[in-house]
C-alpha cells in the first residue's frame, strides 16, 4: 500500500541578502517514514526545517503539511502546525537555568495545561523510555553528558507525541557508541510514535542506520533522492564524493 504524503515542498526558495540558499527544492516525506537530508555547512539544511516549521518565510514556493498549505498563513494555521511537531536541537538547546525534568515537561507545562506535579509525571516516564532513570529528574543541564543532555533533548521532542519530529544534527559530539546509542533511540521513538522525521547530518554512519530515505541538499536543490541501497550504488560524482568525505571532485572547497 502507498504510503500518503505527510510532507509535500515544491519550488521552496530563500535568499538572505544576495545569498540564494533555497534554489528551488521539491521534496516529499511521506507518512512514518525517517528521511535524511545531508550535505555540507552552509548548504540550507537548517534553513529546510526552519521553513517547514514556519520560523522563516520562504521567498516562494508552497509547504503543504497533511495537505494544508502553510506559507503565508496565518499563525493560528501555523500554531496548530506546530502541535503536531517535536525537534532535537543540534546542541540540545537545554535551558540552564531549568531542572531536567522541567526541560523535558516544558511543553506541557508551558502550552498543555499540565500542573507541575502531573508534568514531572510523564517527564519521569519519558526519561526512563531514552534510558535515564528519575535519579537525574532534579539535576541540572550542566550536571550532565554530553550524551545525556542528547537524551533529556529527545525526551522533551517526543514528550508530546508529535507527528513529526525535526533532528539537527543528532549525533554531533558524541564518541561512536554514544552516537549509536543515540540513533538507536531515534529509530525506536519514532517507531513507537509512528512518526514522520526529517534529521539533517553529516554523520554517514547515523544517515545509514536512521534513513528509509536519503536527499542530498546542494547550491540548493536536491540533486539525489533514493535508498540507502541507491545510495551506495550512485554515479553521482556529487554524492559519491561526499559520502567518501574527499577533497576531490566536483565540489569545490571553500578557503
């Protein structure tokens, strides 16, 4: 059975100042599935999800989510949008000043109508499915690892049980084993929570094990869309150099 669009982009583009970062991307991520965007810094990766999200306003093109267009609209249209998303932050974006728990319950409390008791609750709950234990609840972000701010980080995006979730570059900083163990928490609470996720990374190994589906992001365009299989079997000089992190080729390095 074909899977329906959940996600649908056509001809997004965004420019800041003379720099065109979004020259025209089509895109789909289609009902529960996890679709990885790679490419290299300053490609539009980020500037991709923020617009998805709403946080930008592309200069053209159309967003359909669930089939209900969202550029131009209003922010009662976008604010029933973003109920239905979760996002883990590159660097966890964790507030210092908030216990972990209140970190992870933060949506509830602050947009769901939780009372404080109730939040730490469920935030207690969450904690334990990423494999943190109540110990931590009371402590702070800085009191932490690295991986375990990653965790408290996924446990505040999936908290809600959001349709979609947005990872920005989920494994950055993390030693190998930390960084598996933290895609093999991506894979199950999406799993769990049937979700559509779109991450944006430069780790090929996390791509591999996250991905139904793999774009590559370049002066752009999505200029390669397939399997991780696909992937592996590409002509494409573009992608072929940068899934083997060389020099060399058609993509030229900045100095």
């Amino acid at each position: 059975m074909a899977k329906d669009v959940k996600i649908k982009i056509r001809n997004l583009t965004k420019s800041f100042g003379k720099k065109q970062v979004l020259n025209g991307v089509d895109l789909d991520l289609y009902q529960g599935e996890s679709l990885v965007v790679i490419g290299g810094s300053g490609t539009g990766k980020s500037v991709l999800i923020k617009c998805i999200q709403g946080l930008l306003t592309p200069d053209c093109g159309s967003i359909e989510i669930d089939g209900i267009e969202i550029v131009g609209e209003n922010s009662e249209v976008l604010d029933n949008m973003h109920s239905k998303m979760g996002m883990l932050f590159q660097g966890g974006a964790l507030f210092d000043s908030l216990s972990v728990w209140e970190n992870v319950a933060f949506d509830l409390i602050q947009n769901k109508g939780f009372n404080k008791k109730e939040a730490k609750i469920v935030a207690i709950k969450v904690l334990r499915q990423v494999g943190l234990g109540a110990d931590i609840a009371d402590l702070y972000p800085s009191e932490l690892s690295g991986g375990m701010q990653k965790r408290v980080g996924l446990a505040r995006a999936v908290i809600t049980k959001p349709e979609i979730i947005f990872f920005d570059e989920p494994t950055t900083g993390l030693d190998p084993i930390m960084a598996d163990v933290i895609n093999d928490l991506i894979i199950e609470s999406a799993k769990d929570l049937g979700a559509t996720t779109l991450t944006i990374t430069h780790d090929m190994a996390s791509a591999r094990k996250i991905a139904d589906k793999i774009a590559m992001l370049y002066q752009g365009k999505i200029i390669w869309y397939g399997t991780v299989k696909e992937l592996d079997k590409t002509t494409n000089p573009y992608v072929k150099q940068f899934i083997q992190g060389s020099s060399k080729g058609p993509i030229k390095v900045e100095r």
